[in-house]
C-alpha cells in the first residue's frame, strides 16, 4: 500500500486497505487510522460520499481533529451541501476559538460561500463581520456596508448615514459617492458635514477632474455658504432649542455641532434632547451621540448609545458595524 501511495495509485491503495479493514484482524486503533486514510484516498479520488462515510467513522474515535474535520467540510461544500458546511465550519470556529488556535481567513472565506449559496443573508452577514474582527480590510468593510445599502425602503437617512459611515471607514469610492453623501447631507439641513467631505474629494483627487468639475465646484460653493451662514446662527438657535418642550430641537442643534467636529457641545444638545423624550427619532439622536462619544474617545459610552438604536432597521445595522468599527479603533 505505501508503495501505491508514493505512485499516486490511489486506487489499488483503497482497493487494498479496504481489504484489510474487513477481514476483521485489525487492532482497534489500526480501524481508526485506517478509516481516516481511505477517506483522505477518497478525497484524492474526490469520492466525496466516501470521504464523509469513512470520515464520521474515524472522527468517532477522534472528535477533536479540527484538520481532518475541515477536509469532511470541504468535501460537504464540493457535494453542494451548503447547509452542512455552514455547520461544520462553525463548530470549527467555536472549537478553534475555544482551544485559543487560530480562525483561519479561509475557513471564514468558505462559511461566508456556504452562506451566500444558502441565500443565507444573515448568514453572510454574520461571516463578513466575522472577517472584519479577525483580518479587517476595505473590501470586507464595502461588502457588509453594501448589505445595508440592499435594505428596502431606505429613505435619505438611512442612505445617509450608510454613505457617512462608508466614508468614516475609507471605502468611499468615486466622485459619484462623494456628491451623493454631500448632497443628501444639504438635504438634511448639514452644510458643514457636505463641505467636509466635499473638502476631501477635492484634496483626494477624487472631484474636481473630469468634466463634471465645475457642477462639484458649484456644490462645494453652495456648502461652504451654507455652512458659513448655519454655523454663524448655531449659539442662538441653541439657547431657544434648550428651552423647547421636547427633545427635536436638541438633537437637531446637536446633530448640526457634530457636522462642524463641535464635539462636547454636540453631546451636550444630543443628551439634553434624549432626557426630555418625545423624540420622533430617536434611533438617529442615539446614532448622532454614538458617532459624537467615539469622536471624543469615549468608547464604552459611544457603544452605549449605538445598542440603544433598535427600531429603524437599516440604522440598527448601521450602529452595529459602528460598533465594530470602534472596537477595532481601539
């Protein structure tokens, strides 16, 4: 049998070993090891059903071989069972995670196809998210953010807070992105966060070079404007929006400090506003609070305030993935 295995001749190797293994005279741990060996033969021979026959055999006897374990999902995914492999990677993972060894990228990169194949949305979401805590990068970052963008029904808010949290975590892309999130935040009533991250996309490179130049200068003009006459009048709106019944006004004025990095008198309007209640949205005020506590560097807070976003669907998500932003900040 060795000597068919140093050939390759995989075959006449499983032909032989199978022989052996029922005539019945092997010891009890020769079974184990034999079983494990005919199903890495049949992976060779990419005998799928096989590999799993022999497999749940031998991992009877060895529950905690996490690598021979990865070769039963691996021939789970090629045999299309999806739902299979999702469940088996993911007793890897905790077993992994619990013994202190590595989660491998690709492990995750697997669960995440086991998923998507599964239309598994949730699924996919929970893999990415995953990816971004162990090997965070831009493109893992754009997938789960575009997750959110994919949400029904997203009104200038959500899409708002969707592209502001694309541009905090640098995957912002094109000249296209760049104008949509300034001018959704004129819309807003946010001049000073439009002239912001217009400022960037001219000092990137990103605006101002082709032949829509002169529409982005207009817009930047606009927002600068706009922000020098807002930010002129924001002390006296303040002083008549704390003395207002209700809390609309201070989360508006804090909201408006926070687009101009006017930190501790964002968080001051932003609590004032939350205390008095009466909120007609307050996932957004908390939301606003959350990105204005982490801005200061008050994190644990910062992740206070995220977890109380919990009614609008898409800014639920949105607070999530701010969490685990700040997390790895941190």
């Amino acid at each position: 049998m060795f000597i068919q295995l140093q050939r390759g001749d995989y075959a006449s190797a499983r032909t032989a070993m199978e022989a052996t293994l029922a005539s019945g005279f092997l010891p009890a741990e020769e079974v184990t090891k034999t079983h494990k060996s005919l199903a890495q033969i049949a992976y060779q021979l990419k005998d799928y059903d096989k590999v799993i026959d022999h497999g749940k055999k031998y991992l009877q006897s060895a529950p905690g071989d996490l690598e021979f374990q990865l070769l039963m999902i691996q021939s789970q995914y090629l045999q299309k069972d999806f739902r299979a492999t999702a469940t088996g990677m993911r007793s890897v993972i905790a077993a992994a995670d619990r013994s202190g060894k590595e989660v491998k990228q690709e492990w995750l990169q697997l669960l995440m196809s086991a998923e998507y194949e599964q239309k598994n949305t949730a699924g996919v979401a929970d893999s990415l998210e995953m990816l971004l805590k162990r090997y965070p990068s831009q493109k893992y970052w754009r997938d789960r953010i575009q997750m959110v963008q994919d949400l029904p029904d997203l009104g200038d808010r959500e899409n708002f807070e969707i592209l502001r949290l694309m541009n905090e975590t640098g995957v912002l892309e094109g000249a296209d992105e760049y104008v949509e999130l300034a001018e959704i935040a004129i819309q807003l009533g946010l001049p000073g966060e439009a002239k912001t991250v217009l400022d960037k996309g001219f000092a990137n490179q990103i605006l101002g070079v082709d032949e829509t130049a002169d529409r982005q200068k207009r817009l930047l003009n606009m927002a600068g404007t706009q922000a020098a006459d807002d930010s002129k009048s924001l002390a006296l709106v303040e002083k008549e929006t704390a003395a207002a019944a209700t809390g609309d006004p201070d989360a508006k004025t804090g909201e408006a400090y926070l687009s101009y990095g006017q930190l501790d008198a964002a968080v001051a309007a932003l609590q004032r506003g939350l205390g008095k209640g009466g909120l007609t949205a307050p996932d957004t005020a908390n939301l606003q609070l959350g990105i204005a506590l982490f801005r200061q560097g008050k994190i644990e807070e910062a992740k206070t305030a995220f977890a109380l976003v919990k009614q609008n669907k898409a800014l639920t998500e949105v607070a999530r993935l701010w969490t685990l932003f700040i997390q790895q900040k941190k």
